[in-house]
C-alpha cells in the first residue's frame, strides 16, 4: 500500500495544481493582479503601468483575451482586469466582464493610459502593476508563478510582502514525485478521492475541445487534421486536443482545467486520454486513473523546467498523455517508462515562441511523437540508454531534458524575447 504521506502529498499537489482558468494564463494573470492593485487602490485608476519580464510579454503578446471581443496585448489584459475585473476570481478574473466595463476599458485603452515597460529579471516569470489615481497609487508585484503575489505596496507603503520576495509559490511537498510513486499512486489511491479532479477536467477540457471542433477559432487545425489525414482515434485524439488550444488561444470563454500553470498542458494531457478512453470503450475508472497519472507526470518533468522558458511545454504534456495511454492499456512500468524515453528521444525540446493559436499544432507534433512512443513500447522496442541525452534511468533523462530546458535554452529565450519586441 501507499505510504500515507505520498498519497497526502499528491492530493495535495492535485488540489494545487488542477484549478480552473479562463484564457491563456499569462494575459490573465496580468488581469488578476490589476484587479487586486485596483482593489488595494480603492478607486478605478487614471494611469496603469506594467512592468514586464520577457517571458510574460512573449506569452501575452499574440492571445486573444476572453470575454474583450478580440483584444489581445499587455494593456488590454490590465486595463480589462483593472476596470472589469473580479480578483476574487482568481483566474476566473473576467468572467463577469459586462458591456459596459468592456466600453470602459476601450476608452481608457484608447486613451493611452496603459503603458508598458521591459523588466530585466532573472525570473521568467516576473511582472509588476502599478495603478494611480487622485494623487494615490497601488502595485502587485507576482514572481515565479501567476498568482503568487510577493509585494503590495499603496502610497509608498508596503502592504504585503513574502520574506525576502522568495519562491513561495508551493505548499504541497513535490519531493516524492518519481515515476515508480506516481505509478502506484494511480493504482492503489482510493478513487473517490480523486473523482473530483479528473471529473471536472473531463467536463472543462472536452467542454473546450467540443467548442473548437465546432467553431469558428484560427486557421480550424481540429478541422484540417480529419479532413485531411485518415479517420483513426490517434488522429481524433490529437484533432480535439489541438481545437481545444486554438479555441482558448483565440479568447474562447470557457474554462479549462490548467496543469503546471498551463491551460494547454492541461488540454494535451488529458483530452487524448478522453478521447482514446471513449473510443476504445475503456473502463472509467482506469481513465480516471490514467488522467491522474498524466497529471502527476507532467508536473513531474515541469519541475525540472520551470512555469516559463524557451521549452515548450507541450512536449512535457504530450509526453505524459503517452505514457498514460501505455498506463490504460494495461502496459507495463517498464513500457511507461519507454515510451518517456522514446518521447523524449524524439523531441526533447520544440521552442517556445510565445503563447498563440499555432501552439495547437505543436500540440499535434508533439502528440504525434508520444503516441508513436507508446506503440513502440507497448511492442517491447525502445531506445538504448546513452542515445544522444537518454541516460540509464528514465527519471535522470528527464532531469537532464530539464537541464536544457531551464539552463541550457536560457540565450535562445532571450533571442526569442529580443527578436518578438524588435
């Protein structure tokens, strides 16, 4: 049986990681943290500022923002979040957003009241909002992750602020994610204890994929993939997964169940899971089960990268939902194991350009890449250790693509960064 404290753990990083957002992250993140300077204000604001790392204003940059009609940008996002926003709502910010803040917001933007700097940081993850009005001002400053706020500060005043502006970003205790804990947390936790996370991914997830099938979002990659490739479940799998980025990239308004701070890792390591449970008539609470361990998996490798960088997290996704295909269809630990390393000696590391709707087809490659894992080790056939970076255990192959992703991609994310802003 499990040793009671991993399975605390893990539910723990379940109930932490697994939480609803509307729209990509970054841009709502922005929102969320002009809500709440504007709430510490008191008043709606004259002037708003946002100081922004590198990352955030390549992952703002191309996304439509939820419930704005079709803006996209860093002043929209804060504006919106500012004059229409609902900080309780966390991630959730511009739900309620009505016709008339929505008009509000296009005066201000129109106006020129929103201004945007670069913030030279050595977190990817870094931005500050300042709002003034009537001779008063307020600031949120967020680090590390998107709702972790560090600072608070109103008329040169500190409201808030976490000791030593560190990484306070995680409760849960993550030191006992491995493959072999995660494995047997899927099959032995109690599954009652779990039906509240994966139901409600199911729900959201698919809700979104539905909706991009279905609609009218990018260039309809969902569309293009079963018009033009052969009607199989592995192209299904990765035609929902794919709608379901484009839907969200292009501003749909529902929620997705987000992983490891991503809405579309999220969607890439759970919606082929659905797709292929449903199709195959497999048992529910094996998917169940399967969707837990994508979970758990994908936050697993994201450890080791970081929320933000020049690796994209799709391929960490995309990796997981693989390996927990081979987990649902009965193979082996050693066969999840292999399809990891066949995943990851195929595409250890597609580059992050910023968030956008052809992140769905880099979802669609990177699932290509996975499921062809899976078939190949669900046949006993994977790559040898000490081919290119795939070293003896498959937990120290994820460190080393970690590695890459965190330290070694650190010049390409600033070319990327200087190459979006010229």
């Amino acid at each position: 049986m499990l040793i009671e404290k991993i399975s605390r753990d893990f539910l723990d990083i379940l109930k932490e990681e697994l939480i609803p957002a509307m729209g990509c992250t970054e841009p709502i993140a922005l929102a969320y943290a002009s809500a709440k300077a504007r709430a510490v204000l008191g008043r709606d604001p004259e002037q708003i500022r946002a100081k922004c790392s590198g990352n955030i204003i390549k992952n703002v940059r191309c996304v439509r923002i939820p419930n704005s009609e079709g803006m996209t940008g860093i002043e929209a996002a804060c504006a919106l979040g500012a004059l229409a926003g609902d900080a309780d709502r966390c991630m959730e910010v511009l739900e309620g957003v009505t016709r008339d803040s929505l008009l509000k917001t296009v005066s201000f933007l129109r106006n020129e009241c929103c201004s945007v700097e670069y913030l030279e940081s050595t977190i990817p993850l870094h931005f500050i909002i300042e709002l003034s009005a009537c001779g008063e001002s307020a600031s949120v400053e967020v680090r590390y992750s998107h709702t972790n706020i560090v600072r608070i500060i109103k008329n040169g005043e500190t409201l808030f602020m976490t000791e030593g502006l560190k990484e306070v970003t995680e409760v849960a205790d993550r030191s006992e994610l491995s493959i072999d804990n995660i494995y047997s947390f899927a099959e032995e936790t109690d599954i009652s204890l779990i039906r509240n996370f994966t139901d409600r991914q199911i729900e959201c997830n698919m809700a979104i994929a539905e909706r991009g099938m279905k609609g009218d979002f990018g260039i309809g990659i969902g569309k293009a993939i079963i018009e033009f490739f052969p009607n199989t479940i592995f192209n299904k799998m990765r035609a929902y997964a794919s709608a379901a980025s484009e839907a969200r990239m292009e501003g749909c308004d529902l929620p997705v169940i987000i992983t490891s701070g991503s809405g579309n890792q999220g969607i890439t390591s759970t919606v082929p899971i659905i797709v292929y449970a449903y199709e195959k008539g497999i048992d529910e609470e094996k998917m169940h089960r399967a969707l837990i361990f994508s979970a758990l998996l994908t936050v697993y490798q994201k450890e080791y990268i970081g929320k933000l960088s020049a690796f994209c997290g799709a391929v960490s996704a995309a990796c997981s939902a693989g390996a927990a295909i081979t987990y649902m269809c009965g193979g082996s630990l050693t066969q999840i194991k292999d399809t990891i390393d066949n995943t990851l000696a195929d595409i250890p590391g597609i580059i992050c350009d910023g968030a956008k709707a052809s992140c769905a087809a880099k979802i669609s490659s990177a699932l290509d890449a996975a499921f062809f894992a899976h078939a190949l080790a669900m046949q006993g056939k994977a790559y040898a250790s000490n081919t290119g970076i795939l070293q003896d255990d498959t937990a120290a192959t994820i460190s080393c693509v970690g590695h890459i992703g965190r330290v070694g991609m650190q010049p390409t994310d600033q070319e990327i960064v200087k190459i979006m802003i010229q």
